[in-house]
C-alpha cells in the first residue's frame, strides 16, 4: 500500500505550519476587475435579463429585475486578476410584446482598455459582434445620448462604472 500523499513526517509537519503563504496565493492587494452598471429607469416599463455571454468573469449573483422608477446596481466581477471582465448581456421589457430590448457590451481587462457599448431598441442579433470590435473608453466617448438612453462613464480602473439612465 502506498504512503498517504497528504500525511508529512512530524518535521515537515512543523516546519509547514510556521512557513508563511506564497505572496501570489493571497487575493488580498490584487486589483480584481468589475463592471458595475448603475441603471435609472425611469421609463415607465420594467425589464428582466434575458440572457448574457462572458468571455471572462461572471455576475455577482445577484436577481437581475430592472424596475420602473428605480435604480438597479447590474455587477459582474472578475474570476481571476489576469482576465478581469468581458462580455455581454441583454434585458427584455417585461410586457407580453417582448419587442424592447436593453443590450450591453462591456469589458474591463487589466491589460489593455476598457470598452463599454449599450443600446435600447429591437434585439440585436449580431450583439457578440459588437463585443468583437467595441471601442476602448477615451474621453470623448464615454458618455453617450440617444433617443430614451443615455450612459456615462463614471469610473475607469479596477471598476468600470457607468451610469445608464432609460
């Protein structure tokens, strides 16, 4: 019978509980990427998330409702330091019609820029498209307005913020 792998002679055993962690095993001091999407609906309807992709990172766990009059805090955060946060999500209009759609294409990597592109219309069938080519934040475009959306960027750094008002 071979000798248990997990059991080390009384020595070791010692010398193991005295031995201080390896810098890179402690999460604490890693900037860990997030997109938090702040979002003012104040059109008279309410939307649900319909469904969402990510290329890296996942969300908060948190039940996703948008509701009419409200703010609703959208967070997806980063699995790992070296990957950060990236992808896409889409929210419905929750009327039986299901004919409005508030899509989104966000990204917040450590390496390299962050990219935020959001719309409010039909569904948009080539939506991980815009994934594929949506453009780095700079300060000309980080705030958008268009008929019945407008967003913001708040925050550019570990946590991508931006405000979405419907």
């Amino acid at each position: 019978v071979a000798p248990d792998p997990v059991r080390l002679p009384a020595p070791l055993h010692e010398i193991a509980d005295k031995a201080e962690p390896c810098p890179s095993l402690v999460k604490e001091g890693v900037e860990y990427r997030t997109v938090v999407l702040k979002i003012r609906n104040d059109s008279g309807i309410g939307f649900v998330l319909d469904g969402g992709w990510f290329n890296a990172g996942a969300w908060d766990g948190a039940c996703l409702v948008v509701e009419h009059g409200k703010v609703t805090d959208v967070v997806m955060e980063a699995a790992d330091a070296a990957w950060g946060v990236s992808g896409l999500c889409w929210f419905v209009v929750d009327r039986p019609a299901h004919d409005v759609f508030l899509n989104v294409v966000f990204s917040n990597r450590p390496v390299g820029s962050s990219g935020f592109l959001c719309g409010l219309g039909p569904m948009r069938y080539n939506l991980r498209d815009d994934w594929y080519t949506c453009p780095a934040l700079t300060a000309a475009n980080g705030n958008k307005s268009k008929r019945h959306l407008d967003w913001q960027v708040t925050s550019v750094a570990g946590v991508l913020e931006v405000d979405v008002h419907i």
